[in-house]
C-alpha cells in the first residue's frame, strides 16, 4: 500500500512514510485506501493472541513489510509488557475499561513505542538507507520517556526528546530525566508542549536544519503521532478490545459499541476512527477532553481556535492547543481535498485558528461527540469512580469517564461502551491521592506510597524503582535556544 500526503504530495511506500515522518509539503501521511476487516477476519482473530492480532492488522498497512517479519517485532514489543498489552475490564452493564498503561513506562504510548523502533530498523534497510536516524521527539509527558524505552541504545540511532520543564507530573519528569542509554538526550524548555512540537515541526520543515543534520550524518524521524508508524499499531487495541467482548460473548456479531477517549495530539482517538473505516462496528467516539478544550469547541461550533489561554492540569499529556492529527481527519472530512487542508492548516498558522461548516463534519464524521472536564469534575470522578468500583483511575482517564458521564446525562444511550484507559495512577500519583483522600502529599514517593496504603492499589515496579535513581539530564533551556541546544548535543563531537 501507498501513502500519500494529507497536503497533497505523491505517495510513498510505507518504510518511506515510516522514516521520514512527516512529508516533505509539510502535511501528514495517511493510507492511499482503507483496507477492509470481513466479519469473518474478526470472529478469526478471537483466537490469536495480542501479538498476532497486530501483525493481521499492520501487514494490512505495511504490504512491505512481510506477516512473518510483524509478528516477529511484535512478539518483541508485547513481551516488555506485564502481562496483555489491552485487556477490557467490564466494571458495569454497559462500561468497560481498557487497560493500555501495562508497557514499561505505564502509558499507552508504550503500545506504539516499543514497535515502532523495529519497524524503523526494517525500513532503513528496506530503503536501503545509509544513514544514522535521529529522532526528535515533542513530549507532553508521556511520549519521552515511551520513545526514550523503545529507541536507547538501537544501532544507528539517536533520540532527543523536549518536554516541557513545568508542564509534567514530578514523576513523569523524573522518569525522563534518570534515563539511560548511549544515545539518549533529553531537553527540557521553558514553554509549553505546543512550543516544543512547533520547535520539532519546524525543524523538519527548515532545509537548513536538514542540511545540518545531514552534513553530521543524521536523517530525521519522528516518533510523536504524526509519524504513521505510531498510529498503525493503535488501530489494533480498538479491534483487539471488540474482539475480546465478541469472544467472552459481552456482545452479539456485528454489534456496534462506543469509544470514550482521552484526547490530546488526537492520535489515539484518530487510530479508533480508522479502525471504524476498516470496517469495525464502532457507534460513537467521545472525545474527552480536559479544560484545554479545543477540541470539544471544534466538535461543537466547527471552529478550531488557538487564540485561548493554555491550561496546566493534573491531565498533561492533554494539555495541548495545536492537536496535530486532526489535520488527518479533516482529509477524510474534505474527501482528500488536500488543497482545503492546505487552506485550513495556512489559516492556522497564520491566524491561530480555522472554521469548518458544522454541517459538513455532522455529515461525514457523525461518529464524533466531544466534552470535556474541568479539573474539579475531574477530581470529583477518581473520587466516585474509587467508591463506586473500588477501580482507580488516572487523570486522563478521569477525563474520559467524566465526558462519558455527561454523555449518557444527555443522551441516556445504551449501547456498550469502552474507555480508553491511558496511564497508570500512578504517574499521578501526587493528584490522584488528594482526588481520593482530600490531602496534599506534594513529595512523590511519599505521595505514592500513601496512595498504596488508602487504596491498596499495586505500585508498578517501574516507580518504585525511580526512588533510588539520580536524574542524569537536566538541562532546561528557553524555547528560542531550542535548535542551537540540539545541534550542541552532536555538533561539539
Ligand atoms: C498522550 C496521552 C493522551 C492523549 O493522546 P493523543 O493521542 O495525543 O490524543 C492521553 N492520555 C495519556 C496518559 C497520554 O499520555
């Protein structure tokens, strides 16, 4: 299969679309076509295991790559998780909960990120490139430290993340910041995620950067979700999730369920949308969102506006302005008009914002609904959800059930619905413990250890273990010093 550009470039193979990221127009690729999951594909995938469900849906996708060769990488990926990479945990009638946070950095970007590094390698060769990889990546928490686990010390590769130095849970910060591994830099900035992911965006997009970068040896890649090699393997959980339930007979053949998402960069929620275009029965997909609500705007009013004040939350990795994926969805919304997407995308550049014709997005994505939670909703949720099913949620997830709430309020729907669980709590564990207990524990690992005790909740290992490790990199520069920083780590060679 061919990808092309949502802004109108000519296709690529997939190893191509998979190295470079983002296209050379700018714009994002998406796949020349959908392929299409039969009835009969998913009632054959209630038998096969995670890995095997993956390596089905990808090879869809990477026709270069062989079914043998998936399943090899992502047989690879899915035993650095502790136990299923996505179980769905029914906790009444209608709701069920998927787990994605079980991969060793406890976020579902892990689902993606210790994939994506051997589809990377297999593209280099594929390609025949001679060149060693960079990859640069924007975090708003969770992406760093997912990309930094599935990218240290890879042959040929260097990763360099940039993360918001106040914009992160201690924790998460933390994570990063103790990293090891040869070719591991890590940078924090004094901005926001938005002004790192422009950073990165316009790195990719200067031939002077390029140039550089060449000149040392480098090609960039990216591993935030613009690059498609993040997407594809979280379509699979949506249809691994549907095929569960259709196993353990929570739902009749050809059945239609709901999605609740917690939504940021927009890529997951995206990946569930494709999953539907394949062919699976999906009714709606909420988007959730935290006060930082773009998003729920755009889906109501059909305006897309920056120009707001931008939002710390006890959500991080959803606190973002710029949700990039949309871009990939307002492709299908325009039937692949890639010139009204370039319209769209100079608007937002030039103006901080863009309008679509509400009309138009009821009439060709009607499987959309957004809401959002403020963070006393928030709160209030971890809170009721802990007394309610004795399950603890984390924020992000918080927001989704919240938004989920608001949705049976107004709608009364019955049908199935699965929420997408994307961190552990205890990444959170500072804002989680006071949601529960009503007290402050601002030091982390005290915080972590009385979250334990209230609620006799698991500590992840991978925590614990943070406890006794010295943070290694700790440079924190200013958003316009963020390029010459780069360059320092591997021009001082
Ligand atoms: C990244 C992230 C999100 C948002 O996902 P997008 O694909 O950016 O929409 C939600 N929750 C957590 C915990 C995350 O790390």
């Amino acid at each position: 299969m061919d990808f092309i550009s949502t802004r109108g470039l000519g296709a690529v193979s997939a190893g191509t679309a998979i190295l470079k990221g983002i296209a050379e127009d700018g714009g994002l690729y998406v796949p020349s076509f959908f392929p299409k999951l039969s009835k009969e594909d998913l009632r054959n995938m209630v038998a096969m295991d995670y890995a095997e469900r993956a390596a089905c849906i990808i090879g869809m996708f990477l026709s270069d790559y062989s079914e043998a060769e998936l399943l090899d990488y992502a047989r690879k990926a899915y035993a650095r998780f502790d136990g299923e990479p996505a179980p769905v945990i029914g906790v009444d009638e209608t709701t069920y909960i998927m787990e994605l946070f079980h991969g060793p950095t406890l976020a579902f970007k892990d689902i993606a990120l210790t994939l994506l590094p051997h589809l990377m390698g297999a593209a280099h060769k594929k390609c025949g490139s001679d060149k060693k990889t960079l990859i640069l990546v924007a975090t708003s928490g969770d992406t760093g430290k997912a990309a930094i686990e599935g990218f240290k010390n890879v042959d040929g590769t260097e990763i360099v993340v940039i993360y918001p130095s106040e914009g992160v849970s201690a924790l998460q910060k933390l994570q990063m910041q103790t990293s090891n591994g040869n070719n591991v830099h890590v940078l924090g900035i004094k901005g926001n995620f938005d002004d790192a992911q422009s950073a990165v965006k316009r790195i990719f997009n200067s031939a002077e950067a390029k140039a550089r970068f060449e000149k040392l040896g480098y090609a960039l890649s990216s591993a935030n979700s613009i690059n498609w090699g993040r997407l594809v393997p979280q379509i699979v959980y949506y249809i691994s999730a549907y095929v569960d339930m259709l196993g353990c007979d929570e739902i009749a053949e050809g059945e239609e369920i709901n999605f609740v998402v917690p939504t940021g960069n927009f890529g997951d929620v995206l990946a569930g949308y494709y999953a539907k275009k394949m062919g699976l029965p999906v009714s709606k997909l909420i988007v959730a969102s935290n006060i930082n609500n773009v998003l729920t705007e755009f889906f109501t009013t059909g305006k897309y506006d920056t120009n707001r004040p931008f939002h710390k939350t006890m959500s991080p990795s959803m606190d973002i302005l710029i949700s990039s994926n949309l871009e990939r969805l307002l492709f299908e919304i325009f039937d692949r008009d890639a010139t009204k997407v370039r319209e769209l995308m100079d608007s937002l550049k030039n103006d901080g914002e863009y309008s679509v014709d509400l009309d138009e997005i009821f009439d060709k994505v009607p499987e959309f609904l957004a809401y959002s939670s403020d963070e006393d909703g928030t709160e209030a949720t971890i809170d009721n959800f802990f007394e309610t099913y004795d399950y603890l949620l984390d924020p992000h997830t918080a927001v989704a059930v919240n938004s989920y709430n608001d949705y049976l309020t107004e709608t009364g729907d019955q049908t199935k619905t699965v929420v997408v669980s994307t961190a552990s709590p205890y990444k959170f564990a500072h804002d989680v413990y006071e949601a529960v207990s009503g007290k402050d524990e601002p030091e982390p690992f005290r915080a972590v250890k009385k979250l334990h005790s209230y609620t006799m909740t698991a500590i992840p290992k991978e925590i614990s273990e943070l406890e006794t490790m010295d943070p290694i990199h700790t440079d924190v520069v200013e958003v316009k010093d963020i390029e010459k920083a780069i360059f320092a780590y591997f021009e001082k060679e």
